[in-house]
C-alpha cells in the first residue's frame, strides 16, 4: 500500500502552469518535491533563464507543425 504524499498547493489562480512545470522538473531530476507558493518567484526565473540559454527543446529542425503533401 502507497503512503499519501504531501505534494506542494497552488494558493492562487495565477500559478498553475509554473507548478506543473516545477513538478515536472523535479520528477524528472528524481529531485523531493519540497517548495511553495513563495518559491513560484524561482520557477519563473529559472524558466526563463533556461530558455534565454536554450536549455528547452526546440523543434527547429524537427517535422513538428509541418505539413505533408
């Protein structure tokens, strides 16, 4: 049997995104799942560090969004 996890809560309506992909990166990492509504500030920051220092996938060179005759 699983034990219940205390996974962090969303406090307001404008975070939910940020959360998802802040659950995301740590599972990914094999990282605890331990922040808070008040770490949000460095999610956001780090996203866009990341993406400023193409750390997030691109699809460039991929076939993504093209279309085929």
């Amino acid at each position: 049997m699983r034990q219940a996890v205390d996974y962090p809560r969303q406090g307001n309506s404008d975070d939910c995104g940020i959360f998802v992909m802040a659950v995301a990166d740590h599972l990914v990492r094999g990282r605890a799942i331990k922040f808070s509504q008040s770490d949000m500030w460095f999610f956001r920051l780090k996203m866009v560090h990341d993406m400023y220092n193409n750390q997030v996938n691109r699809f460039e060179n991929s076939d993504v969004g093209t279309s085929r005759s």
